[in-house]
C-alpha cells in the first residue's frame, strides 16, 4: 500500500509513516494505529521528533491489517460499477468529434471567426462574469466585453487553454445528446431549441477524467484537486456565438465549462457546458433545416437525409500526447480532408494551416529570428505526420491517400500542402 492509496481510505492524522518493501511510498504501517485495533500498542517521540515503536513489529503489523481491512469496505461507492449504475460517464469515447459542418468549423478552437469560436477573456472579468451572467446579460454589459487578444499582447492566455481535453469533453457532451436524438428525434430537436438546454449537465467517473485529461490516474487528494483545477482552469475562456436578427448580427457568450458538482464518496464529478450545448443544438436545428431544403435526397419516405456535421477519424488516446501543437495540426488537417470530401484533392497552404493553430502562431510571433522559427514548425510537423498514420483512420476511409512528409521551415510558409487520394471509402455513418 502506498501513502496516496492510504490516504484514498482515511483522513486519520497519523504521526509517522513505517515504509515497506516495495518501494519508496509504500507504508508498511502507520503510528499511532487508531482504536481499537492499536490500543494496545506502545510507541513513543523523542525531542528530535524520531518515533519509536514498544513492542514486536509483528504485532504492529497485524493490527494494521485488521484496520486496514475494516476500511476497504468504505471503497464500494467509488468503484466504476457504482459510479455507472448512479449513472456517471465511465467509458471514454474512443474516437474524437470533430466539427466539419461550416460555417462552424471554428466553433471549438481559437481562431477568430464571424459565427463561433473560443475566446479567452480578462481574469477580472471572467471572474465578474460567472458570478453575475444572467444580470450583466439582462443589461447588455456583455456586450462590451474587454477580450485578451489572441497573438502578441497576451499569447499566455492561448497557451494555458487545453483544447485537445475540451474537444474530448465535447465527444461525451455530443455521445450523450445523440443517444437522446436516437431515443426521440423529434423531442430532441424541440428541447435543443429551448433556453434550458444549454443547462444540460454531464457526470463523470472522476480516475476516467483524469485519464482523459492527461492527469496521472493513480487517485488520491491531490490528483482530485488536480480535476477541480482543470476545470476551474476554463473560466476565463468563453464561446462567443453569432446570431443575425434581420441585418444585425448580435454576438451571445456562454461560458465552456462550469463544475456543478463534486462528490467525493461517490467519487464522481459533474460539469456543465453551456456553449458546448448551444453549439450542439445549434447545428442541430441547422442540419435539420438543410435537409428539409434538400428533398431529393432521401433515406426512405418523409425523413430527410441529415447531412455530416462532424468527423470521427481521430483515436481519443491522442490526447495523451505531449506535443499540443502537433495534435492541433493534426485535427485541422483532418477537417480540411473531410470537408473536401471527394470534391478535388484537398489542399492548404502552411501559412493558412499554421493561422488555424493559435498557440502555434503565437510561438512563432514571439520567436525571434528565422531559424528559432523553423524549429518550431520542425517539431510540429514531424510530430503531425506520425500522428497521422498512429492516431487516426485516415488510410482506412480514404483510398490510397498521400499523406505528404514535407516538413516546413519559416521560408516555405506560402507553400501549398496536397493530401490527394482516389476517393472515399464508405464508412459506417453516425446516427
């Protein structure tokens, strides 16, 4: 047992820790044993706050397995089984979602655009926001919102915010709305217009999120802290929403994650997210309005044939991945395929393709001379290319695709970058 393992059954302020044998963190047993398994058991502390034990160790020793015995039984709420059955999320989605249905391609990362996008805000002012949201938007304070910029006044701010773990919690947000249109379409397309929807909230198995956001998934207090923080960490970012009203587009903002609830004995964790929903239902109710417009194409009498939104060709274990910058170039890529379909050879130039990775631009506007900035595009790319071929399906549902090895420096960003390929291969379509 390890002192994080012991910590994960009791509270119980123990003086010293005796280790044991199998390695540095491992307890053997602790002083004093709590009652009354260690009442009979002597120990004393000398002035140098040394502790010593009276007695056989054996003796320690056994009375420690009896207490730790009387504890385990106080572990069955917070097993995965239990966390299901009270219906948390315990499966991970094993390949991510990414939007491909324009004009919201951008809606879940940073790169400005007209419809949606993220967009980090002052620290002051965030803070501000989630505490009065409602009353700020009933007094159109919103609308003059002091946004961090994206590039050289504050690329911090872009570097902080994991986009990979907020497109996975995205894919379960997703999974789980899909699950209902499946059960209900039609009741589902009316409670995505509703103003109720972006209320819709999302439990987790708390060792299933840690996994998913790069978290070591050993569980103690620290890591359980390290949840809280991750999603306290998204509340200066929020997602901005364009909607027009005749000749005026107004601009509405949802925050991305907000924590309503952690419950340490059952050892689950539950989250909102409300522009995550509004962007869900938005494309919802749009793809339904396409396919009414497009009635020749039919999947059987009087149900429309529902147009993609959304591509799944990348592994959700990509999340592990270290290197940010390369899984971002990766997921653009991906959409730029997709969206292209069997409608040419798709194609994009570095420079539009590093634009459509803030973090990454940011690195090479803060770099300093030419060669810093090859470097960075050095590692990105190369990383991006094996990405490709480990981490997604890209091979499988496009035949004979060229994935291109030609890594950029600075001096080639007006170069163009072909994925060309001899069509689409069917592939089983999502729901």
């Amino acid at each position: 047992m390890t002192i994080a393992e012991l910590r994960e059954l009791t509270d119980f302020p123990f003086e010293c820790f005796m280790p044991g044998d199998s390695g540095p963190d491992s307890v053997c047993f602790a002083v004093p044993i709590p009652a009354p398994y260690g009442d009979d058991l002597e120990y004393f502390r000398d002035e140098n706050g040394t502790v010593t034990i009276i007695g056989d160790p054996s003796e320690w020793e056994d009375a420690w397995e009896r207490y730790i015995s009387s504890l385990k039984p106080k572990r069955k709420n917070r097993t995965r089984k239990q966390a299901a059955e009270q219906g948390a999320i315990t499966e991970m989605p094993k390949k991510l979602a990414l939007i491909t249905m324009k004009p919201y391609q951008n809606a879940m990362t940073l790169n400005e655009d007209k419809t949606a996008h993220l967009q980090p805000l002052e620290q002051s002012f965030a803070e501000a926001l989630q505490k009065n949201y409602n009353i700020m938007q009933v007094q159109d304070d919103i609308e003059s919102i002091p946004f961090v910029q994206y590039y050289d006044n504050s690329p911090q701010a872009v570097s902080n915010l994991d986009l990979i773990t907020l497109r996975a919690v995205y894919t379960i947000f997703l999974a789980e709305m899909e699950k209902q249109r499946a059960k209900d379409p039609d009741g589902f397309k009316k409670e995505a217009a509703s103003p109720g929807f972006t209320k819709k909230s999302v439990t987790f198995y708390i060792p299933d999120f840690m996994r998913m956001a790069g978290i070591a998934p050993n569980h103690n207090r620290r890591n359980e802290d390290a949840v809280l923080s991750k999603i306290a960490s998204y509340a200066p970012i929020y997602g901005v929403l364009a909607k027009s009203l005749g000749d005026t587009a107004r601009l509405s903002h949802y925050p991305v994650l907000q924590l309503v609830e952690h419950d340490a004995e059952k050892n689950t964790v539950e989250i909102m997210a409300p522009y995550i929903s509004k962007i869900i239902g938005t494309i919802e109710q749009e793809r339904t309005e396409k396919a009414k417009l497009n009635r020749p194409r039919m999947k059987q009498v009087g149900k429309p044939s529902l147009p993609p939104t959304h591509s799944y060709l990348i592994d959700s274990k990509i999340e592990n991945e270290r290197n940010r910058r390369a899984v971002e170039l990766v997921c653009q890529i991906i959409v730029v395929i997709e969206q292209c379909g069997n409608g040419g050879t798709p194609h994009i130039t570095v420079r539009e393709l590093v634009n459509r990775c803030t973090e990454m631009k940011n690195a090479l506007d803060a770099a300093k001379t030419s060669s810093d900035k090859s470097k960075i595009l050095r590692r990105a790319f190369t990383k991006a290319w094996q990405l490709l071929e480990t981490h997604t399906d890209i091979r499988k549902y496009y035949k004979n695709i060229q994935l291109p090895t030609f890594i950029p420096a600075y001096g080639d960003m007006s170069k163009t970058i072909e994925f060309p390929h001899e069509g689409k291969i069917k592939r089983p379509e999502k729901p």
